[in-house]
C-alpha cells in the first residue's frame, strides 16, 4: 500500500491492463470509464474525496475501464486482494446499491431525473467536471443536458 500524487490528465488504468490496483482517493477527482469501439467515453463512475475505484475483476482478468485523473489528485494505491475485498464488504455493497440504483435510471428516468439524482448523488463535484463529462455519465449528449438543465433551473 502506498500513496501516489497523480497529475490531471495521468492514466492509472487502460483497458486490458492486467495486475489491476485499487485506488482510494484522498484528494482530488478521479473517473472511470469505457471508449466503445467508436471512440466515444461512456463514464461508469466518478471518484471524489473518500472514493474507492477500481476496475472489479479479478487482477489476472484484463481490465475492461480506463481510471484517470480529473485533477491532480493523491490516491492511495493497493493490491487487489481477497482479504481486502473481505474488509470492504459494507463498502462494495454501498457501491454496487449506488451502481444497481444508476443502472435502473438510465433504462427508465427522464434526463431531468438523472440530472437531479447526479447533482445529489456528487455535489461536490458537479462544478469541477466539464458538462460533456456529466452529459457521458447520464447518458445523454451535452445538448440534451443542457436543455435538461434549463427546465430543471426553470421549474425550480
């Protein structure tokens, strides 16, 4: 286990790689993501604060996500590993409630819920990141957002 600056921009993770870390950002903002065969980012995750990311296939296994850095960020970095898999049960079980409940939006709630559930699920970060980032990780193109935003901002 030890901890690493990493500069905005850097790639912790490429699809494929094997030996895949875990990674528990301290400070900072990491994402995770896939590039589909058309070039096009789809964001699986965002990693604030107190956030573990990691690709969760075994570390032999290819990894399928990309991880890299939004800002310049410090992340401690650990082995995959049973033992901590089994430490973190509560942990992956918050994440896989969060992902499952993502998942469940994406195939049923209009943009404006989506955007509503991101902007409570990641306040924090909702002003760092670029609207074509928020736009990836809902599932909707950066127009579509941007008119879902105004009614939103309407409405309220």
């Amino acid at each position: 286990m030890k901890t690493i600056w990493v500069k905005k921009g850097q790639i912790l993770q490429r699809q494929g790689d094997r030996d895949t870390k875990v990674y528990v950002v301290r400070k900072g903002l990491l994402r995770c993501y896939s590039i589909d065969e058309k070039g096009k980012e789809h964001i699986f995750l965002f990693g604030p604060e107190g956030t573990v990311i990691t690709d969760h296939l075994p570390p032999q296994v290819p990894a399928e996500l990309f991880i890299d850095a939004l800002e310049d960020s410090k992340v401690l970095v650990r082995e995959k590993t049973l033992a901590f898999a089994k430490r973190n049960t509560s942990r992956v079980i918050g994440r896989m409630i969060a992902l499952q409940t993502r998942v469940v939006m994406l195939m049923s709630s209009s943009i404006i819920e989506r955007y509503k559930y991101f902007i409570t699920t990641y306040p924090q970060i909702a002003e760092r990141i670029p609207q074509r980032m928020i736009a990836s990780y809902l599932g909707v193109t950066p127009e579509a957002l941007s008119k879902a935003k105004s009614k939103y901002l309407q409405s309220k």
